[in-house]
C-alpha cells in the first residue's frame, strides 16, 4: 500500500526479512491520498480534499478518458512507489478488491502488462 503511513517501514522489514521478490502491489483507490496529481483531481475516486474517497456502492463498468488516465497515471505511481524501495513486485492485487471492477481491472492489466 504504497500510498499509506507504514509503507518504507514495510519495504524496510521485506528488505531486512528476505522477502522482497515475493511482495507485490497492493493497490490503493480507497484511502489515503493519491501519489498522482491527476487522481487527486478525479472527483471518481477523491473528494475535493484530493484524498481518496470510492466507495464500491455500485459497479463500475465504463470510465470517462480523463479517469482512465487518472488511474492510469495512479497506478504506475505506486508501481514507481514501490520500485523506488527496491521491491521488484511479484505481483499485483488491490485493497478492497477494487481490482475486480471491470473499468479499473482492465486498466490495471493493461498498465501490468507494460510494467
């Protein structure tokens, strides 16, 4: 969760336990504040604040071009996150399970797949 309080002590302990290569992104879309600028304006995913506010009320099927860059950006920030702390990612998953949204699990596959 590379967006949230803990984060470079928890790179820290899989540094120091052996277990970086087997750590992967924890993505972020529910709380907290965004490490992108463009997410912290998507009023989708953040309130006027710029912290994250979405709430899985309903499904998300389609994205406005502008969310989808917004997201697009996120998620190569926290991948650039976690990068920056040496952890190679074993792969990606999201809290909340927000993954499992067809317009952002799409996206996040497809920004998996260029990472």
């Amino acid at each position: 969760m590379p967006n949230m309080p803990g984060f470079q002590e928890a790179c820290q302990l899989a540094h120091e336990h052996g277990i970086a290569t087997r750590v992967g992104l924890h993505l972020v879309l529910t709380e907290g504040t965004p490490l992108s600028e463009r997410m912290r304006r998507c009023r989708t995913f953040c309130d006027e604040e710029g912290k994250f506010c979405y709430v899985r009320n309903s499904r998300i099927f389609r994205l406005q071009e502008s969310e989808k860059e917004a997201l697009t950006e996120e998620i190569h920030a926290q991948i650039d996150q976690c990068r920056k702390h040496r952890l190679p990612l074993s792969h990606i998953d999201s809290h909340q399970h927000v993954h499992t949204e067809w317009a952002i699990g799409r996206i996040l596959i497809r920004v998996a797949k260029e990472e």
